[in-house]
C-alpha cells in the first residue's frame, strides 16, 4: 500500500495543475482568476516537494514515479504558467504594428510550455544536475510569472507596456529554462558559512522582495537567477 502513496501525493500535484490552467483560461475575462491559478500552482510546488521527500523516506521510488513526476510538472509548471500567459496577451496593449497579430499572439505563450517539457526531459537525463541545477527550474518560472501577473498586473495591462515586450520576456524565460547556467540548489549539508556562503547570501537578500507583496516570488527568483550568475564570475579559492 505505502507505494503507492508518493504516486498519489505526485497526482494531487498534477490535478493542482490542471485546474490552475482552467482558472488561467478564463483570467483576461475574470482577473481574479489569476489569483486562484497562482494559488493552485503553489499547492501543486508543495505536493512536488513532498512525493519525492515521501519517496525517499518510504524507501519506494520507481521508474513511473519519477515518469509520472515529470508529466504532473508540465502540467503544473508548464502548461498553466503559459495559460497564464495566454490570457495576458490578452489585456496587454498592442502597438499599432501588431494589431493585425492580436488574434494569434496569445498562442505564442505555449511556446514556454514547449520548453518545460524540454528542460524537464534534459533534467531526467542529465547526472550534472544531482546537487545543482543548469538552467532555471520550472517550478521557479512559473512561479515568477504568476507572482508577476498578480502582483503586477495593473503595470504589464498598462500603456507603458505592450505585447511586443511580454512576448521577448517570454522568449527570455523559455532560453533561460534550458541554457547552460549552472544555479545553486538550497540543499545544506551543514550549517557553515565557509559552505554554504552563496545560500546564506541568497536567503538575506529575499528578506526585502517580501516587501513587495504579491511580487515577492518574482523578485526573490530574479535574485537568484542574478546570484547564480554572478558566482560564474567569481575566481573559485585553489583550497
């Protein structure tokens, strides 16, 4: 019986994210919606945290657990932040060169979703990424997108945005999910500041982005994104 308990913990992340993307189906019609997608895709981060954890702790992982892992994450961090996106486009202003595209841009957004799949295939099969990431993680783009819609949304349906930009941030992103980046995971294998430098760092400097309300996913993922980077170019110690 207890086999078959990470499975359905990893269901409950899938079914999270189906009805994440219904509720961002209808979002440019009911803005609120918006809202409720961004919850469910939280819920759906959580149940993903706990069917590996349960996994481990059980002592029953399997190969269709890790498969059925990967399926329920497009969903959930695929599929709906795009639908998220979809809806966006939307409400977004269009500058009058890209009027005649109006109709078609939203469908763009599951461009993304295309490159969840990917980054989430190269994660199934690349031994490089056990410790660490390369590439942002899918959970963690969604989430920015979410927390920016929400938090944001006045702003990005405002005349000092345009669909011309959200479609190149968008663009940006779905690079980002598969680009040879390597990024620090929050995994502690004690509490030493000379260990775990970059972490310590990184968990401060999110103390100020939950200033910024319904925002502060974005930010705190720019963060890290920004830190990640920035390590690249730091001279490693010989010692």
């Amino acid at each position: 019986m207890k086999k078959h308990i990470p499975n359905s913990i990893t269901c409950c992340n899938l079914i999270c994210g189906c009805i994440a993307t219904v509720c961002a189906a209808h979002a440019y019609e009911h803005p609120a919606s918006y809202v409720w997608a961004v919850a469910f895709i939280i819920l759906g981060a959580v149940f993903d945290f706990f069917d590996g954890m349960t996994a481990r702790l059980l002592s029953v992982s399997s190969p269709i657990g890790k498969e059925l892992d990967s399926l329920a994450d497009v969903v959930t961090f695929g599929v709906a932040p795009s639908m998220i996106l979809f809806s966006l486009f939307f409400e977004v202003e269009y500058p009058e060169w890209m009027l005649p595209l109006r109709g078609v841009m939203p469908y763009t957004a599951f461009i993304m979703a295309a490159f969840s799949a990917l980054r989430l295939a190269k994660f199934n099969l690349d031994t490089r990424q056990t410790t660490s990431f390369i590439g942002v993680p899918t959970p963690a783009n969604a989430l920015f997108w979410g927390s920016l819609v929400v938090g944001q949304h006045a702003f990005l349906t405002s005349y000092l945005f345009n669909a011309a930009f959200l479609f190149l941030f968008m663009l940006a992103a779905s690079f980002l999910l598969v680009a040879e980046i390597p990024l620090f995971a929050l995994k502690f294998k004690n509490l030493s500041w000379a260990d775990n430098k970059v972490k310590y760092i990184f968990l401060l400097g999110c103390l100020p982005c939950f200033c910024l309300g319904a925002s502060c996913f974005a930010a705190i993922i720019v963060w890290y994104v920004a830190l990640s980077v920035a390590q690249m170019f730091v001279p490693r110690s010989p010692y």
